[in-house]
C-alpha cells in the first residue's frame, strides 16, 4: 500500500546569500530554500524547466525513473552527482 502523503519533490538549497534576506519558494513537485538572489531566481528557473519537461511527457515527478529524472536534468543543464 502506497502511501499518498509521501510524494517526491526537488530540493533547492542555496548557501551564498550574504544579504540576510531570507528567500523560500513552493511550487508544484518543488521546495527552494535561499541563495543569494541571483541563485534563488537560477534555482526558479531551473525548477520551472523541469516542471515544464515533467508535462511535456505526461508524467509526474513520482512517475518518473532515475534515469528519466537524469535525462530531464542533462536537457536544464543541471549537474546530478554520481549516485553509487
């Protein structure tokens, strides 16, 4: 039994805001936290991309493989580490 309030979601970290603002956006399948303003907007930006690769294949986040999910980051320009 799949539990349905367990969903997967990008998670968007930013560490370099030196300003003291504090910046948070929630969006469908996406949580971002920080940066400077320039990273939080990349980060936005990036986010929205996926979403939009997301829709173009008729798939949710949670219905995507790993490999399908890497696919989407390679075609945004995100850099996935290398999961062992």
């Amino acid at each position: 039994m799949v539990d349905r309030n367990i969903r997967s979601l990008l998670l968007g970290l930013g560490f370099d805001c030196k300003d003291g603002h504090v910046r948070i956006t929630r969006g469908v399948n996406f949580r971002l936290y920080g940066g400077s303003k320039d990273t939080h907007a990349l980060m936005q930006e990036k986010a929205i991309k996926f979403n939009e690769q997301l829709k173009e294949r008729g798939k949710t986040l949670d219905e995507i493989s790993r490999v399908e999910f890497k696919d989407i980051a390679q075609n945004i320009g995100l850099t996935i580490p290398p999961h062992n």
